[in-house]
C-alpha cells in the first residue's frame, strides 16, 4: 500500500476552493473535499494510477486531475 503525502499548498487549495462553493452551498462544498479525498485515497491502493507529474518528472511522485465540482 503506498503513502500519500499532501503538499501545503495543495491543502491550502482545497480549503480556499471549498470556502468559495460553500458561499452559495456549504452542501457541495462539503462534497467537492470528499470526493477530492476520496480521489486522492485511491493512490493508497493504487499508487500508479495518478499522473507523474510532468514538472517533476519522478515516477514515484503522482497527481490526480480533479474536474470542476459543478460536473
């Protein structure tokens, strides 16, 4: 099983993108952390299945695209 490891500023993001959607919804900004989380946590199981991220270029190192929590 591998280890996910959250960088501050993408925590950061998350929060400031959930405080902007809970303005109009505190609903859908509620679902938008946990369906991102729930994106992330399947890098625990299958650690592969993110993108290397192309700045970096480290196999080992993985990102998750996250649509626009309207969709």
């Amino acid at each position: 099983m591998g280890k996910v490891i959250w960088a501050p500023s993408a925590l950061k993001d998350v929060e400031s993108i959930a405080e902007y959607i809970s303005k109009d919804s505190d609903y859908m900004a509620a679902l938008f952390v946990r369906r991102i989380k729930d994106s992330i946590e399947r890098l625990k199981e299958f650690p592969f299945s993110g993108r290397v991220i192309p700045e970096i270029g480290d196999q080992l190192r993985r990102e998750i695209i996250y649509r626009a929590h309207t969709e």
